[in-house]
C-alpha cells in the first residue's frame, strides 16, 4: 500500500470498478479446438476395462491377491482420472497459453460429497464404466459405494462453494477454487444412547486416488515475529514460526465440456531439519517434534473448537494460511504469464478472487445475514499472530475514517461518532493521530471549545495555564471519542472485506436488499456501486441428474431434451402436461421407487423398518436453535401424544402415517445443539418400538449426514421442514421470504417477552410437561426445556420463538395431512409440479 499524501481523500477512493466487470470470458469449446486430438477417442468398456485392470497391478494401493471392492474403487477411479488429467492440463494449457482473465473462489469449506459417479457422469462415460465393471464382476454402484466422502466441508456454505465449481467447469469459466487440505475433516458422528459422539474422520486414511500431490508448488507463511523499520522507511517482517504450504490439486470436470478446472489444497508442513533430533534422542520426543506438530495441525480439524485462546489461535492460523498461500499462488501465476515486464496495473485484468487483492480484484460473497456471522477478531491476538498486516489494517482503517469524514463532515459529531462506531475496521479503538488532528483544527469543529479565555479579562498566569492544559485535554477527550475499557479492541473482518472488496453481494435478492438496508446499510449509503445480488442455486448435475436416475428419464422424455441439465429454465415445459395421467403415474412410480431405497438404506443404517407409503418427512441441516429442529420434535412428541390419547380407529382417521427423518451435526462443544441430537434419538427410540402406535409414526435420526446420504434422502422425500427462525437463516434461500417478512417483528416480539407479555398456547404447555414426565426416558431434560420458558436471561426467555410460532406450525402439519391424504386430487404431485415448473422464475 502507497500511502497518499493528502488526508481529505473522496469518498471514491477505496472503490474502483472492476474493469471486465461485465464481460463474460467465454472459452465455450475453444479448449477442444486447442487440443482437437481430445475428441477423437472415446473408450468403450473394453479400453476402460483394461485401464482398470493396468491400475490394479501398476498403482496398487493393495495386496494383490484378491479383486474385491475397495481395490476395485480405487482402481477405477484412477482409471478416471487419466482421462480428467488429459483434459485437465489441456485447459490448463490454454489457460496460460491465452494468459486469460481467471476467476479464484477462496472458501474455508468445500462439501463436495463422493466424486466417482460425478466424474464419469459429466464425461458421459457412466455406461462404458458400468459395462467395463460388469465384466470384471462388480457392480458400479457398489464400487461407487466404496468412495468415502471428502470431508472437507460441512454445511450450505461448502455445498455451494462445490456446486460453484461444477456449473464454473460446466459454463467453460477459466476459474480456479482454492480451499485447505482438513486430514480428519470436522468429525464422524456417531449416535449411541448418550446422543451424538464425535471422532476424527478417516477419509485420507487409505489414500485420495483423486488428489495430486505438487511439491514443486509451496509458498512460505510466518506467524508470530516483529517488525522492523528500515532506514528508508521500508518494513520487514522478522523472526517467530515459518511453516511451508504444500499444493494438492483436484480436478473438476464440467459436463458434457473438455473444461476440467483446479480445486487446490494447501497442507502445512515444516522442512524436516525441524525435528530437533538431540532432544529426540534423550527422550524429550514431544519437545523434539513440536515444530512438525504445530505446523501439521493448522490442517487438522475444520472448525476446530475456538472456546480456548489456543482455538481461535488456530482458526485464524487457518485462515490466514488458505489467503496467504492462495493469494501467493495467485501472483506467482501472473508474473509468470506476464513474461519477462511485469506490469502491475494489469493485475485486474487477469484475475478475479472471492478474496485477495486489495480493491480492484476482490469480491465479497455474503452468504450469511447474521450478527454472529460478522466475524470480529480480537486485536491482541491478531498483534500477537500476524504483527505486519495489523499495521497494514491500521493504514486501511486511518484511510477509511479520512473518507468518512470527507462524505459527513465535522460539524455533527454525533452523527460522525455515530458512522464510525458503525463502520470503521478497528472496534473500540482511540483514533489515529492524523484524525484527531483533523478534527482538532476543523472550522467546523469550533464549537467544541467553549470555554475559550475571554480576551479583556485579567487572570492570574499560572491559573491561565492550567486552565489552558485543561480545556486542551478536555477538547481532545471531545474529539477522539469515548472507548470502553471494559469491552475488548477488535477488527472486524466483515467491515474490512467491504472496504477492500469491489462489489459485495447477497445470495437471493431478498437477501441482497437485507445486506442493503440492514446488515451493511452504512456502507451501502456510502459506495451503492458496490452492492449487487447473486442467486445462490444448486448443480442439477448431481442433484437430478444423477442422484435421481428415475426422476432424470421421466424428466428428458417430458421435456423432449435433456437440454435441462444445464438450463432449468426448459422445466415450464411440463406445465404443459401438469393434467396428464401417464405422467403422474410416472411421477409417483418414480418416487416411490425412490422411497423403498430411502426405507432400505434407513434399515441398514439405523435398524428401523419404515413403511414406504407412509409421508416421508425430512429436516437434514447443520443441528442449530436457530433452525429449530427442536420445534420440529416437539410436534413430533405432540403428534405422539394425541395418537396416545385416541383409540386404533380414532388414530388411522385423524392422522396420516409418517416417517420424521433427522439428519445433521451438532457442533462438538455447542451443548444445547447436542440436547437436542438426543432428545430427538430419546423420541425415536420410544415412538419406535410402542407397537400400539406401529408404522403410523417413525422418528429417524440419520447420522453422519454429508453430500451422500442426501443424495438418497432427497428423491425419496415428499415434506421438507425448513422453519428456521425469521431473518436468522444464513444462506439457505428458502428462508428468505420468512426473513423480509417476519425479521422485524422478532425484536418487537422478544420485547414483549421482557416484559411478561407472552401467553403460550396450552398445547405447547402439554408438550412440555410430556417431556417433563420421563416418558422418554431418564435423561434430564430441564436445561433442553427451560430454555423455552422464563422471560429474560441467559439460555432462557425462547430466544428462537419456539413457543410463539408453535400453534401455526402444527396447524401447518394437520394441514399437510389433510392434502397428502387426498390422494385422488394428485395435490402432492401437483406440488411438485409446481416447483419445476416455477423454477425459472
């Protein structure tokens, strides 16, 4: 950074536009006309055969003397990726040959589920590959199946940042994705009488025959250390903890398009002269291999715990790993491809990062809408970690306080003092010097000083003085503003994302005016250019395509093309058909089909029968108060409770039968979280095996949720529960409507529960005092339940409204009933109809 020589900086100078803003690099087919050679050789089931088999013997990752599945899933895949790796350094060529603009998404997650039936499916090859399998005694999907998911990710935000490289390949985008190598992933989630345990995942354990280790490809980090001033005013960044990042690369192929594009990984390690072998060999083994440890671990654990010092130590380890070896890697490309001159002007013009470059070249892409989301860092710890970049935030702040003033000016300092405790970088922090001084001798700022000397009056020089040194102090306490020195100093990376990044965007355009109006408003009054939307949307490559065979062929002989895979604008075509017999036949064949896979996996992974003609209801999410599953058991526990109370008849005549399946994680130190896993497992458990209620009412909980168990849970479910509480979801798009139009009652409602005003339903009460009978079990839930109960305070008052919205929602669930029972009326599949045929819109 340059600093400018002129403090009263327009309010334009951290913002400037990103120069091919509009225009889309489009190397539609031009990697094939590249490498034309590419096209001229499509195996059939006898090459790929072969393939397999010279896998099997030349890089086996096994014993030799049995073909079984693992074998044969490895085998295979490295048999696929031969041919990702052709196209893969074909586009890679071109990329660097034609020196274009490139896009780089930096995501601390990427879900990308099991990537065998991906990979072959987008070659088109899934046909060839199942013959070829055949032939050797295996069944494609049972290979299929042995691939453990990657466990890089957790949530919507990894599953996006997946489906963004899917449809980036697919659209012949030269992009890049950039994300960190996790060894054991978040965790494994095993249920067992006591809820939700955790242990490390083992997804590496036998290997990645996916990834490509590139060790000529490392970049340097340092923490901890100081900075040193040169004598020409230059600064150096010394001493403390170097670690090296290694690359491990991934290919993505697009669909039906020789584009194969690059997730990199970064793993951390140190250089091997590290391990302090005098200690090793007298016995101080910890000691001697703590540098290797300590490097090691920043690639652990996604999401490590950061209740301790030590955690959030290590988060921001992470973090700032994936920016600086990413961001390193990135320049590295430029002046590569820039020859011999490099000119950093033209630095936007051949990249665009998620994060990275300052102003020009950042994007900012808000998937969450929430206050905790903003994420702050203590200022200590950051001196203490990362020393340098404080004082280059302490630059960008100065600098962004300076365009404040300028936009707002001096002469309301409420309002001034207003702006900045809303938007400046640094929270809780005294003013740089520069802007004291500026506000100090403003004109407009004249009327701070009110008790200037009245020039005629005679006064005793000493009293003079110290009356003088009195008002200086008192007028500089005016101008520098008040900070609490009970509250911590902290930077707030949000803020500085904005500042930095030349465009900011939501996920919906509901949610992009939220990011307008609520979450960054300030900074939307100040820089409107900056602010635009970008629909979140999913990869209908995986998620019909090939996930859902049955319902993908009825779709292709309907819409007359299966063009739909890569615009799902052609599904209005069915409303054409809505009224069509044949096709609802095929609908429901379909889906039920679908359900007796869901019924069997259910069986083979929890041990519960579950009829397929009962509703399968599902809610699979991270497991969070906010997304209130805990609503979602509590009507189920209601539902249990009236069947109770009815006679066989009475029960089959009010109600539909119903499979309630959970799935989701529980952050490992989130306690309530985990209550909540287990009063769900408590339920299922008791509901399960009352034979008086059978298969009118199934609890499920599924554990382990990821990409592959959704893959067979989506096409079998018929009601999906999203009833996250108003404006609190983050990005999950179905909750946007909610957001506008309940977000603002929340904090009137919360109020009013301060103030004694709430009334519950006497339904929610019978639940309550249900659960309190022990019906479930002996576990004590007091702390689960009260905290739906009282009126203020900590984990008490129903913080996420649980109580309030509870009558409307089992009003909802009988309503559901009601139309799923009225089978003659097709109402269920008209629904579904409805959202196919909706979707462009």
């Amino acid at each position: 950074m340059v600093r400018t020589s002129s403090l009263q900086l327009s309010r334009k100078k951290l913002y400037v536009n990103n120069v091919a803003s509009n225009q889309k690099q489009n190397v539609k087919d031009s990697i094939i006309e590249e490498g034309s050679t590419l096209d001229t050789f499509i195996p059939d089931s006898e090459t790929i055969a072969s393939s397999i088999k010279y896998h099997v013997e030349f890089t086996p990752s096994f014993s030799p003397e049995k073909f079984e599945l693992p074998k044969a899933f490895f085998a295979t895949a490295e048999s696929v990726r031969d041919t990702l790796i052709i196209n893969w350094n074909a586009t890679y060529d071109y990329y660097e040959k034609m020196n274009v603009k490139q896009a780089y998404y930096m995501s601390m997650e990427f879900l990308q589920g099991r990537a065998l039936l991906n990979a072959i499916g987008n070659l088109e090859l899934s046909g060839p590959y199942a013959e070829a399998l055949r032939k050797l005694g295996h069944n494609l999907e049972d290979v299929a199946n042995q691939e453990p998911d990657a466990a890089l990710g957790n949530g919507g935000l990894g599953r996006l940042a997946s489906c963004f490289l899917d449809s980036l390949a697919t659209l012949n985008y030269p992009a890049w994705g950039y994300g960190l190598r996790y060894k054991y992933g978040l965790f494994k989630q095993h249920i067992t009488k006591d809820g939700q345990e955790e242990v490390a995942e083992s997804w590496l354990e036998m290997g990645n025959p996916w990834e490509v280790v590139r060790n000529d490809v490392s970049y340097p980090l340092k923490f901890h250390g100081e900075v040193i001033a040169g004598p020409n005013g230059s600064k150096q960044w010394v001493g403390g903890e170097n670690i090296t990042s290694v690359a491990y690369d991934v290919p993505i192929p697009g669909y039906k398009t020789k584009t194969t594009i690059n997730l990199r990984l970064w793993f951390t390690k140190v250089a091997s002269e590290e391990l302090d072998l005098l200690a090793f060999n007298t016995g101080e083994h910890a000691k001697a291999y703590a540098a290797l440890k300590n490097a090691e671990k920043i690639c652990y654990v996604l999401y490590p715990g950061d209740e301790s010092i030590e955690g959030k130590t290590l988060r921001l380890k992470q973090q700032y790993t994936l920016c600086s070896a990413s961001i390193q890697d990135i320049i590295a490309r430029f002046e590569r491809r820039s020859g011999e001159t490099v000119k950093w002007d033209k630095l936007p013009e051949k990249l665009e990062g998620s994060l990275g470059y300052y102003s020009k070249n950042c994007g900012i892409h808000k998937p969450h809408c929430l206050a905790w989301a903003l994420e702050k860092w203590s200022l200590k710890l950051m001196q203490e970690l990362l020393p340098r970049h404080v004082e280059i935030i302490q630059r960008i702040d100065e600098e962004l306080i300076h365009i404040i003033i300028a936009e707002y000016g001096t002469k309301d300092l409420d309002l001034l003092q207003l702006k900045l405790k809303k938007m400046r970088i640094l929270e809780n922090i005294e003013l740089p010097d520069s802007v004291v001084e500026l506000l100090i001798n403003s004109k407009e700022n004249s009327a701070v000083y009110p008790n200037k000397l009245v020039e005629d009056e005679k006064v005793n020089p000493a009293l003079e003085e110290d009356q003088t040194e009195m008002e200086e102090a008192e007028n500089k306490t005016k101008v520098t503003f008040e900070i609490d020195p009970e509250l911590p100093m902290m930077v707030r990376m949000a803020n500085l994302s904005v500042v930095g990044g030349h465009s900011v965007n939501g996920v919906a355009e509901i949610h992009s005016e939220i990011v307008k109006e609520e979450v960054f408003n300030e900074f939307y009054k100040l820089w409107p250019e900056k602010f635009q939307n970008k629909t979140n949307g999913v990869t209908p490559r995986r998620w019909i395509r090939f996930c859902n065979p049955d319902l993908c062929k009825i779709l292709t002989k309907w819409i007359g093309t299966e063009d739909w895979v890569t615009d799902l604008k052609k599904f209005a075509i069915l409303s054409k058909f809505a009224d069509t017999e044949d096709l609802k036949l095929e609908w429901k064949e379909a889906k039920r089909r679908n359900k007796i896979k869901v019924a069997s996996f259910l069986k083979e992974k929890t041990g519960y029968l579950v009829s397929p003609d009962a509703m399968f209801d599902v809610q699979v999410k991270r497991i969070h108060e906010y997304k209130r599953q805990l609503m979602n058991i509590m009507g189920i526990v209601y539902r249990y409770k009236r069947m109770k109370e009815m006679n066989p008849e009475e029960r089959l005549g009010s109600f539909v039968p119903r499979v309630c399946i959970f799935g989701g994680k529980a952050f490992a130190t989130y306690v309530q979280a985990k209550r909540i896993v287990k009063f769900i497992t408590d339920v299922g458990t008791t509901v399960n095996h009352d034979p008086e209620i059978g298969d009118l009412l199934k609890v499920v909980f599924v554990p382990h949720y990821n990409v592959s168990i959704a893959e067979v849970l989506i096409p079998g479910s018929e009601l999906t529960q999203h009833i996250s509480t108003a404006g609190m979801e983050a990005s999950g798009t179905s909750n946007m409507k909610f957001a506008m139009n309940g977000s603002h009652e929340i904090a009137v409602l919360r109020k009013e529960r301060a103030e004694g005003k709430f009334v519950p339903d006497s339904r929610f009460e019978e639940v309550k005092a249900f659960v309190r009978s022990g019906v479930f079990g002996p576990y004590n839930y007091e702390e689960l339940i009260g905290s739906l109960e009282g009126n203020e305070g900590y984990g008490r008052a129903d913080n996420f409204l649980v109580g309030k919205d509870f009558p409307s929602y089992i009003e909802c669930q009988e309503k559901v009933d009601e139309a799923y029972r009225d089978q003659k009326m097709d109402k269920n599949v008209n629904l579904e109809f409805s959202w196919f045929t909706q979707v462009q819109q």
